[in-house]
C-alpha cells in the first residue's frame, strides 16, 4: 500500500524542505490533523503543529517559518543520545512523536 504525503509538506512548503522531511499521512485519516487554515485538508503531525506554533507566535511566524522550526525540532531530537531506544531515562519517541 503506498502511503500517502502530506499535502502541505509535499506541496505549500516544498521549496523549504528536503525530500527526507516530507511527511506521510496516517492512511487512518482520523489518526492526522485537519488544517487550520482549510478544515477540510488532512495534515501531518509536524505541518499541525507548525500552523499551531505560527498561530500562537501571533504573526511573528510564518506557518513556513514555523514548519521549518519544527522539523529541526525533531532532526534535534533524533541526535539526542536514547533516540528512539530512551538510555537517558526520557522518552523522546512519546515526547515528539512522529
């Protein structure tokens, strides 16, 4: 089954990101946000997140800006030693997951 990328990550937000960080979509629609900005468009996690960081920053983000904060979130989890396996006693698996 392929798996479906994330319309904003694979489409919006394209010049901004590698291939490496373009998102799939759950293929239970239900496990994915609905889109701030369009409530009728499934997101990924990251891309949710962005418009909710860009939403909270109150204009001082784009949701570009923010998308891009957040996955250099994660890439820095992802370094961190105990990811995914938690040696430090923190699960970042549960903290941020993908």
């Amino acid at each position: 089954m392929s798996r479906t990328p994330c319309p904003y990550c694979s489409g919006k937000f394209r010049g901004s990101l590698t291939e490496e960080a373009v998102q799939h979509l759950d293929p239970n629609l239900a496990m994915n946000p609905l889109s701030r900005r369009d409530d009728k468009i499934y997101i990924c996690r990251l891309c949710g997140a962005a418009e909710g960081l860009a939403d909270r920053m109150d204009g001082l983000l784009t949701d570009e800006m923010a998308r891009i904060a957040v996955q250099n979130e994660m890439e820095e989890c992802r370094r961190l030693p105990g990811y995914p396996a938690p040696l430090t006693g923190i699960d970042w698996a549960k903290l941020y997951p993908i």
